[in-house]
C-alpha cells in the first residue's frame, strides 16, 4: 500500500503539463491527510513511501514536492488496459474486465510483464458491477504458471 492522495486532486493541466492547478501547501496538505487516514488503519509513512499520483498525471514540481516529504513517486507501467477498471459501463471509455484481462494477457505474450508495475483500482464506483479485481486470482496463476513471481513495490524498487 501507498499513498495515491486523500481528495484526488488533479495537479497539472491535461494539456499544459507544466501549469500547476495546485499550491505546494494544498498539495502537502492533501498528501499528509491521506497519510493521517492510513495511520488510521496502522500503517505509518515509513512503511508506505511510495507515492502514485492521482490520474498517474503529475510535473516535474510534484515530483520535487513529493521528495520534499521523503517520498518516492512511482507510476504504472504502461502498456495494457488495467488502469480502466475504474470506468462505468455508460462511459465511452468503458472496459470490461474481460477485455481487461486480455490485454494483460496479449501484452505479457507479446512482449513481457518483468518488472512490469499492474495498477488496479481496489476502490471503484458501485456502478462498476464487473470488478477487475475478481480476475486477479485467475491472472496471478495464469502468470504463475509461466513463470512469473510477485513482488511488493517495496521489494522490487528496494536498494541493493
């Protein structure tokens, strides 16, 4: 687990990245309030210092601002559909997660999922009745069988 932001705010512009829609104080503020709820639940900042930036969008002042706090910034690996199983089905985005699965699958056949960071949504909107995170068990032994193994992001961006 890790931080991805308490009210999900949007940071930069979609089609002018470099203009912050946010302050550096409501950023931190927004940050450490999503720290507060996790201490709540018995995880500390220390054991989550991963950050993933709401929307996966984000410039390079974010970047600086979540160093600040002693935080590393990650995002997903693109590549495959997995991000989209937060969409509803009356949106034109929408994918199922059928549709979601096979493009995990065709990509890991096509190219490789080696250090490959997968990002689903675990919280999405109760209008999404086909829940991506329902075929994780199928996907985590599909992969297994071909002889991948999981790591935390902990694990796979520890140090040597």
């Amino acid at each position: 687990m890790g931080a991805h932001s308490d009210e999900h705010l949007l940071y930069c512009d979609w089609t002018k990245r470099d203009s912050l829609l946010v302050t550096e104080q409501q950023f931190k503020k927004d940050l450490l309030l999503n720290y507060e709820t996790m201490g709540k639940k018995g995880i500390a900042k220390n054991q989550a210092r991963y950050f993933l930036p709401p929307y996966e969008w984000y410039n390079d002042s974010i970047a600086a601002w979540t160093k600040d706090l002693g935080l590393q910034l990650i995002n997903f690996t693109p590549g495959t559909k997995s991000t989209a199983d937060y969409t509803t089905p009356e949106a034109k985005n929408y994918r199922g997660s059928e549709e979601i699965y096979n493009s995990i699958i065709q990509y890991e056949q096509s190219r490789s999922l080696n250090g490959f960071i997968l990002l689903v949504h675990i919280g999405t909107d109760p209008k999404r009745t086909d829940k991506f995170y329902h075929h994780l068990p199928r996907l985590i032994k599909y992969l297994k069988a071909k002889g991948y193994q999981f790591q935390t992001v902990n694990q796979l961006l520890k140090p040597d």
